[in-house]
C-alpha cells in the first residue's frame, strides 16, 4: 500500500480499535512528540486515524501503522498524521497577564541592562502563530516606547506544518481580530476583505516560522534566548517529560531572561538558576544567573 492523500477511499466503514491497538498508537504518539492522549481520548485518536486511513486508502490499523515506518514514505505521512492527533487551539493575547507582565514588568528590568542590544524570543508550540504575532505586537510596541534598543526577533516552532503554513502567511479570519485589543489591532493587522486580515509586513518581518519538535531540544545546541514563551504545550506531555524539557528551557534562557508557561500548566518546579516572578496571575520565571 502506498500513500496517496486526498485520494478517497470508498471504504465505507473502518474496523474498531480495541484497548491494545489504542496503546500502539498512542505510545507512537507519545514517543514522536511528547504528547499523551489517555485512554478517555481514544475516540479522538481513533477518529483522526481513521479520517487519515480513509484518505489514504488503508483499509486496517495494522497495514497503515506499518506503512508509517516505512523510509521515507512512512515519515512524509507523519507530517500530516501528526497534524491531526494534537490540539492546536489559540487565539491572539490568549493569556493577557502574561503578555502584561512582559511588557509592564520583564521590559523595563531589560532597559537597565545596556549589554542587551537585540532581543530574541521563542513561541514554542506556536500552532497558527497568534502567540508568536502577540509577542511581536508587545515587544515592537513597547521597546518602541522605550526607544533606543529596538531589534527583537521571534522564533515560531512547531510540529504541525500545515499550523506553521497559516502562520508564515499570517493570514487570519476576520473574527479573530476581535481577540486583539484596539491599540495593536491598526498598528499591526490590514483588514483585506469581509472575511479575513493580514497580520502587517512589517511585523511579519519578524516571525520566523520553523519545524521543531520540542523533544529534539534536549542536548541540542542551541542560541541562548531572552525570552522563552510556551503555553498550552507541556500540559500534554507526561510529569517527567515535562520536567525535563522545562531543565533545557530554562539552560536556554540567557542571565535574565524570562520563561512563561501557562498558568498551572506545571506544579512544584524548582531549577537552581530560575526565580519565580511574583505575580499570582503568571507563571513565568526569571533566568538569575
Ligand atoms: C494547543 S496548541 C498551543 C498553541 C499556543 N502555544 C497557545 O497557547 O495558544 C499546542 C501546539 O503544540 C504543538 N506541539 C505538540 N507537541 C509538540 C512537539 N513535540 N514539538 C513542537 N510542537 C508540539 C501542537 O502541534 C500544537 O500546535
């Protein structure tokens, strides 16, 4: 069998999938990209398979989990399958305190550091890019206000490319301008017709849209950053896991530098050289040394 997307298949019903099959799939899951889905889930995970296998042409769980390890075939169809089995819900400013404290709080201890000449963020688990557009709202409009150092840039990773295709071309439906407050929305969108606008070129500029799996972070080396933004990600990963890409976040971070996860997104994280930033609304934690 062989991998033909969008060629549909006249399979009008697919076979069921017991508890053992369910753990095959999601332990692949698990292993490719961090993310669990539990067995109250498997609904889910069944569905999205089967909508894939349909387009596919496969006719069982077996054929098409084999065709999957195939090289390179296997890891093509992994791309879009990868893309069905996680969340990608977002929105523009989906957590404000967090993006207020950026600005209001982070920004300002920043400017006192004249060594600091440019700023580099990372929207990790980007989705469709409202987060990564956000951030670069925030930093452009304010390091603006603060004047002099005013070169930032934004990293946008994720593991979905079709995500990562509506972010790059940052075009969004008209309704979701309503998520972006008055005061970035003109400075930073063009309406372009009833239905839809366009985050502007200018800030565009900004984003660097790129695939990465989270996972390959550890041991990876990589630029050291000053902002390190990952909300609504680690919440599908295992507690270990999750502890031990939160280490490599924060070895990422620069002296300084500022780590938002979303709020309970972890509980009893504690590293050595992090500061937890007292604010009841976020949670974020500063690089000390
Ligand atoms: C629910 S969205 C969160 C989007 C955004 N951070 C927010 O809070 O609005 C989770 C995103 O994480 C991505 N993701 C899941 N596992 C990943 C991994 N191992 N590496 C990179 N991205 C991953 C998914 O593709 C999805 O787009």
């Amino acid at each position: 069998m062989t991998f033909a997307a969008g060629n549909w298949s006249p399979l009008a019903s697919l076979p069921g999938m017991d508890d053992s099959e369910f753990e095959r799939w999601a332990s692949l899951l698990e292993k490719r990209t961090g993310v669990v889905v539990p067995l109250k889930r498997k609904a889910f995970l069944v569905t999205s398979v089967r909508g894939r296998m349909r387009e596919t042409g496969h006719a069982d769980f077996e054929a098409y989990f084999r065709d999957l390890q195939k090289v390179p075939e296997g890891a093509i169809e992994w791309t879009t399958l990868v893309d069905r089995l996680t969340v990608h819900e977002t929105h523009f400013f989906r957590h404000p305190p967090s993006f207020a404290l950026i600005a209001r709080d982070w920004l300002p201890l920043l400017a006192t550091d004249p060594a600091r000449t440019a700023l580099h963020a990372w929207s990790v688990g980007c989705s469709s890019g409202e987060e990564a557009y956000t951030l670069a709202m925030v930093l452009d409009r304010h390091l603006a206000e603060r004047g002099g150092k005013s070169y930032f840039g934004v990293t946008a990773t994720d593991v979905s490319l079709p995500a990562l295709a509506v972010g790059r071309a940052g075009l969004y439906p008209r309704q979701k301008m309503d998520e972006i407050p008055d005061e970035y929305r003109n400075r930073y969108c063009e309406p372009l017709d009833a239905d839809s606008f366009r985050i502007r070129e200018s800030l565009r500029k900004r984003v660097g849209f790129a695939q990465f799996n989270l996972l390959d972070a550890v041991g990876a080396s990589m630029k050291r950053l000053d902002l390190i933004f990952c909300q609504n990600v680690l919440i599908y990963f295992a507690r270990e896991r999750r502890r031990d890409l939160l280490a490599t976040l924060a070895n990422l971070l620069k002296p300084g530098g500022l780590l938002v996860l979303g709020p309970g997104e972890v509980t009893q994280f504690a590293h050595a050289q992090l500061a937890r930033v007292d604010n009841r609304n976020v949670l974020a934690f500063r690089r000390t040394s």
